[in-house]
C-alpha cells in the first residue's frame, strides 16, 4: 500500500513540476476553455496574438525580476529603469540625431542606462548592505526625479527614424470583419532573453550561486562563492533587462510617456511569484516564470473579452499574487513539519 501511495505521490510530483509548472498549464487550459464557452470569439488567432503581445516586454521584465527574487531580494525600481531608458533614447536621439537610423543603436544607449542604475543598486545592496526593498524602493524615486527634471516631462510623439521603422515590423497579422491584430518582431529578442536567463540559471556558477545567496547567503560565502560579486552581477543584469524592456515597451506603444510603467510592477511580480518563484529566495524557474507571464495577460485579456470594467484587473492580480504568496507559506510551514516528523521517528 506504501508502495502504491509512494508512486502515486511521485507521479503527482512529477506531473506538477518542480515550481508547480504543471498547476499553471492546467490552469491556463481550464481558463482558456472557461472564457472560450462564455465568448466564442476568445478561441481565435488574434487572442493568441494578444496574449503574446501583452507579455512581451513583461518576460524581459520578468527575467530580471525572477534573478532578483530568487537571490532573496525584491527590486521595485525596474519599471522606473525601464521607462527612463526607454523615454531617455527617444529624447536624446531626437535632440542629436546620433544613432537616429539604427534601433539597435537605441538598445545598446538604453542598456548602458540600465547597467548604470543597476550599478546604483547593487552599491546600495551589495556595498551598503541595505535592505533590498528600502534600496530599490529609493532609487525609484531617485530615477524618475532625474528623469522629469534632467530628461524631460512631456510625451514626445515623434520618432527616430530607426525606432519608428521597428515599431511597425510584425512576424504575424491576423485580420477579423473589424480589426487587425499583430505580433510584434521584438518577440523575438523577448524569447532569447528567456533562453539565456534559463541557461544562465542552469548551467553556469553564477547561476547556482545566485540560488545558492536567496538559500542563505552566510553559507553561499562559505561554500566559496564570490557572494559580493554575484550581487553585483544580479542588479546589473536586472537594470540591463529592465532598460531593455522599457525601450520595447517605448517603441510597441510608439509614444514616449515619462508617467507610464511606473505603478505597474505588480504584475510582473505575481507572474513571477505564481511561476513558483520564492519570496523567500533561493527557489524559481524561467519556465514557470513564463508560464505566470501568460497566464497574468490572458487573465486580463479574458476580463476585457468578458466586459468586466478595467479597475478589477488590478484587483484580479492582486488576489492572484496573494493566494501565489499563500500558497507558498503553507507548502513552506508543511514541508518544515513534515521535516520535523521525520527528525523525530529517526531520534525515536
């Protein structure tokens, strides 16, 4: 009987994924077939397309996010990273024409944005050893003061030549009786992001060493990792991501807005945290990630579709990353008991 409940137990394991990947795929189906009986025309390319539209700058987003949390920490800055960069190359091209005819040009300008305020972080963090939360949380408000006062405050429609030509280039178009959806090309960039965080994570010492600093960074010290460096390596590649994102997020919206982003980090977060990553480090995977990436925007796709008013989203995903923390402090509280009851019978 122990033997069947043992391979029973191992199945479920198996099928649920070791951050509850599983749970997320069936949840997303059941959804997806919810909402499609309640509005046929949810079952259609142009949804598909939606979906993947709306997540693309939240999975570069995310990745930096996902490094962050599983290090132990939790940045809020980077959608203020994200949105100077991103407002900041379209301002300065505009105003010197240097790299106007080449987007490329414009990521690589936003990427060094993003690397010297990840920069900032990391001397807050690691340097100062300040709590990561009190870190992040200031520099947020360091970057947009710098942003409207040094940058500009007003939205600049207008784009270099080089970002407006990517704007409009799409891997996929899918026409209906009244509109027209499209997948932008940048999905592709947003999809290696993806590859190279999970190979990042998987394969390399920095990788094991950032799971190894959100266990417990005290013994990732011990165990000989550079705990200093990997810190370091952490808030610049989260800014890196972060400016990245923003500049996509510029050019997909085609309109430069300095107050946009900002306020909008709870989604990324509870993609994250629903991805199975913990807020109490050491534990996440970019698979899981991605999954809570779709399942956040077809959440928020669904609610439209259904005509529920836009302020519940919010709601919606509050509730969501709630039951996601929830979820995690109980399995967390049963696994310490269920270690406890096992220390005992061996004592015993």
């Amino acid at each position: 009987m122990n033997a069947i409940s043992g391979r029973r137990s191992l199945s479920w394991s198996r099928l649920r994924g070791e951050n509850n990947e599983g749970i997320l795929v069936l949840v997303i189906a059941v959804l997806a077939v919810v909402v499609g009986i309640s509005s046929p025309s949810f079952w259609s390319l142009s949804t598909l397309l939606n979906v993947g539209t709306n997540s693309l700058e939240n999975l570069v987003f995310a990745m930096g996010v996902l490094i962050v949390i599983i290090s132990g920490g939790i940045d809020l800055s980077f959608m203020a990273i994200g949105i100077f960069a991103g407002y900041a190359v379209v301002v300065w091209t505009n105003d010197t024409g240097f790299g106007a005819s080449s987007a490329w040009i414009g990521f690589a300008i936003a990427i060094v944005i993003g690397l010297a305020f990840g920069a900032l972080n990391a001397g807050a963090i690691a340097g100062l050893r300040l709590p990561t939360l009190i870190a992040t949380l200031g520099t947020q408000g360091v970057i947009r003061g710098l942003m409207l006062l040094y940058v500009g405050s007003k939205v600049v429609p207008k784009y270099p030549e080089g970002l407006q030509s990517l704007s409009t280039r799409y891997l996929v178009s899918a026409h209906d009786a009244t509109s027209t959806t499209r997948l932008s090309v940048l999905i592709v960039p947003a999809v290696l992001v993806c590859i190279l965080a999970s190979l990042l994570l998987r394969y390399t010492t920095i990788g094991r060493g950032i799971y190894a600093i959100g266990g417990d960074a005290e013994s990732a010290r011990r165990a000989g990792f550079p705990v200093f460096r990997i810190q370091v390596m952490i808030y610049l590649i989260a800014g890196g991501l972060a400016a990245t994102a923003g500049l996509m997020h510029v050019v997909q919206v085609q309109l430069a807005n300095p107050y946009e982003l900002v306020g909008g980090e709870l989604d990324v977060i509870a993609a994250v945290v629903l991805g199975g990553a913990s807020i109490f480090g050491g534990k996440g995977s970019v698979s899981g990630t991605v999954l809570g990436v779709v399942l956040i925007s077809l959440i928020k796709n669904s609610l439209i579709l259904l005509g529920v008013p836009g302020t519940w989203q919010r709601a919606a995903v509050g509730a969501l990353l709630l039951i996601g923390v929830t979820a995690q402090a109980l399995s967390g509280r049963a696994k310490r008991t269920h270690n406890e009851i096992a220390l005992a019978e061996v004592a015993a």
